[in-house]
C-alpha cells in the first residue's frame, strides 16, 4: 500500500479501489458457509479500514473530483457488503429482518393505535358496538382492586387474567408490547435522546428507588381492600385515556376548527375529530391533567421510562408475577465479556450484563440485539439460575412502611369532602329534582 502514496490522486484512488475490492473477494472466499457470524465481524473491520483509507486519500483530491469519487466508493462499499449478505444461510438472513424488537416494535404499533381507534370511536355517533373500553378490561390492576373493593367481578374484567397468563409465559411482555403509555415513554425517551453510550449506560442501570412501585401498588391495595378504589390515579391506561379524552382530543379537534377556517373541507375534519358536530369542549380540572401527564412524559429525558421503572402500580403486580415467568432474558457467562452494550437500550434497567433482575425486565429484546458476543437469549431452556434475581428488591421493613402507608392514607381520603347525612343541611340550596320533593 506504501506505493499508492506515489501515484497521482486519481490512479491512486482507482488503484486503492481495484486493492480493496480485490481484498473483500478474496475474504469473502475464504469464508466457511459455518463461520457467518465471525465473517460479519471481519467485515466490520474491513469497512473500518476502508473508511480510514478514505478520508486519507480523498482530502488529498480537489473538491469537485473529491465528490464524485466519494459518492463511487459509496457504491462500491454498498455492493460488496451486498455480496456478503447474499453468502449467508438463509435462516441467519432472514433472522436479521425478523428480530424479536422488530416484532416487538410492530406489536407496540398496532396496540397503539387500537388504543387510538378507542378514544376516536368512544364519540356517541361512533360507538355502534365498538369494544372500546377493552384496554381498560384487560387492565389487571383494574380486576384485582375492583374486587377487592367491591367482592364483585364485572363483565368483561375478567380478561385481565389473559396478561397474567401472559406473563406467566413471557414475563412483563405487557409493559413493552402492549401498554400505550410505554410505548409512548419509549418513543419519546428514544427520540430526544443524544446522550453518548456511556450516558446511556449510566442512566440504565438498576436504582434502588425503583422499588416504589412496589411501595405504590401496595398502598392502593390496602386501601381498595378497604373500600377506597382509588388505582385510576396512576394505573397507566387510566391516565392515558384521562389524557387524550380531556386534554389531547379537545386540542387535536381544536386544530382542526382552525384548519377549516383555512380552507380544509370540513367533512374531513368531522371524519378525524374525535367530536365532529361540537364546537369546543372545556374540561374541568384539563389543566392539572395535561400538567401530570406532561410530567411523566418529560421525566423521560432525565430516566428512560421513568414512570414505568419507578411509579407503575400495574408494571409492580406484573413484576411480582413475572418472576415466576417460564420464558426469560438468560446470560450465557462464559460468552460475556462485560462490555455492559446491553444496557445501552435497556427499557427496564434490568442489570441485564451480571444478574438479570426479572422483576424488572420488560422482555423488550434489546439487550440481545445490542450484545455483541449473543450472550443473552430469550429462553425457556438451559437457564442459569445463578444469573438471575427473580424477586423485586422490596425488604420487609419497605413492605411494613408502605403497609403502614396505606392505613394512614384512608382516614384522610375519608375527611376529605364528606358525603356522609351528617353534612346534609335543608338549609342548603339545591338544583330543583336533584332530591325527591316533600
């Protein structure tokens, strides 16, 4: 390569071409069809060799002649990484576009807009049997505290038990597959995030305040045990309706009153609005409860998935369950070379690089994807019991304190605003009907 240096620029840099293409062949030909995974990490190396050699020799060409060879070796460098792709087997060519994320990220898709076709279709013109109100039904949190503080199963909340026996399976599978509110954590925590890896990792590893949601789901338990249902103020799908029926509709229909004016047939926008025919629509208390749901969503630029990982009452019962889940996130030790990649995109900050913390997993892939050694499989089989910690880091006296928590909580959600008789006054003016006349 020393006699490039020698050579005018242009049959220098046709030269290198010819040299480089050359090499790839010759490497692609010495591969074993057994040996696809290690020939994808050389190729690496060579196209890392083959962008070094670039930037040398193309500063060296004028402007104009530096162009076009840049935008030839482009094609040049896609072509031969063409070649290789089409060496590999078949299954580990189509294992590359059908990933677990990619599945993941599809299923994240289509239950969000589901959730979307809900919250569009709840309007009384629309409704016309639509099962809307299903999210909410399968909503487990929703089942068992409803029980608790009523002994009765109402229609449909038994579907709560199907994400159970899905996370009997496949651990919280709900938390990154399913729920609408993760799946918009996700996406904002992946969109405004320009924090370099080590960042990343940092901000991914396991806290220990991540147990308040333990302490949380505790709380409202005692108190629905105890009469007081109060789970719809943090249950995810609760404030993710709350959200977009009192906040989000009223602004998207507000937006498009504005865009008829400017000229946009209104029967499109009765067809998108969320309550064609209405004017406006103001919402006591819209304020606080767009202010609540902007927090949590903006608390993701400081903790990917802050709400989930540390404030979910729903992702705690899930967690409780998932330990006991038979498919899971296993590291393979001695494949590990603790590069800690895997917590660069770790939803869950599930200490996936030493002792996954199962509790906390949100089965969303991917650690795996970004291992570079295919150290961590999602697997029934072959489990190393010694890498895992199935439980959530709750100690007794954490439990007693949020016990505690909960019994204190109820005598002061009782004098809050009594309705009780003793508050009745005949005194008192009343809206004619709102009581049966004397």
């Amino acid at each position: 390569m020393k006699l490039l240096h020698y050579l005018p620029s242009k049959e220098q840099l046709n030269r290198w071409v010819r040299l480089t293409q050359a090499r790839i062949n010759d490497q692609i030909a010495s591969w074993n069809a057994s040996q696809s995974k290690q020939r994808l990490h050389q190729l690496l190396h060579l196209t890392q060799q083959r962008i070094h050699t670039q930037i040398v020799v193309l500063k060296s060409l004028p402007y104009q002649e530096y162009f076009n060879r840049l935008l030839h070796l482009s094609q040049v460098h896609i072509n031969s990484q063409i070649a290789v792709l089409k060496s590999l087997p078949y299954e580990e060519h189509l294992n590359r576009h059908l990933r677990l994320t990619q599945v993941r990220i599809g299923s994240q898709i289509v239950f969000f807009a589901l959730f979307l076709f809900a919250v569009w279709a709840t309007w009384t013109s629309r409704l016309e049997g639509y099962p809307v109100s299903r999210l909410l039904e399968m909503n487990p949190l929703v089942t068992l505290t409803t029980v608790l503080s009523t002994g009765y199963v109402y229609q449909f909340l038994g579907w709560g038990l199907l994400i159970i026996g899905l996370t009997f399976l496949f651990g919280r599978v709900f938390c990154n597959w399913i729920c609408p509110f993760g799946t918009l954590h996700q996406f904002v925590g992946w969109l405004f995030n320009n924090k370099s890896t080590a960042q990343r990792i940092e901000q991914n590893r396991y806290h220990d305040l991540q147990y308040l949601k333990y302490s949380i789901l505790i709380v409202f338990i005692i108190l629905s045990a105890l009469g007081a249902l109060q789970i719809g103020l943090l249950d995810p799908i609760v404030i993710m309706y709350r959200a977009f029926t009192a906040v989000i509709a009223p602004a998207t229909d507000g937006a498009m009153d504005i865009a008829v004016q400017a000229g946009l047939s209104s029967e499109v926008t009765d067809t998108l609005k969320f309550a064609p025919g209405v004017a406006s629509r103001i919402f006591v208390g819209s304020f606080w409860i767009g202010l609540f749901f902007l927090f949590f969503v903006v608390m993701n630029l400081w903790k990917p998935r802050f709400f989930c990982r540390f404030l979910c009452p729903l992702g705690a019962l899930l967690g409780s369950v998932s330990q006991y889940s038979l498919f899971r996130i296993n590291r393979i030790v001695d494949r590990c070379t603790d590069c800690n990649l895997c917590l660069m995109r770790c939803e869950g900050a599930s200490d996936p690089q030493s002792q996954v913390r199962v509790a906390e997993c949100f089965s969303c892939m991917n650690c795996i994807d970004d291992c570079p050694e295919d150290a961590l499989v999602f697997t029934l089989l072959n489990q190393d019991k010694q890498q895992v910690v199935p439980a959530p880091d709750v100690s007794k006296r954490r439990l007693l304190f949020a016990g505690a928590a909960g019994l204190a909580t109820l005598p002061m959600l009782r004098s809050n605003g009594k309705s009780a008789d003793d508050n009745f006054s005949p005194h008192m003016i009343r809206p004619p009907g709102s009581v049966a006349e004397p």
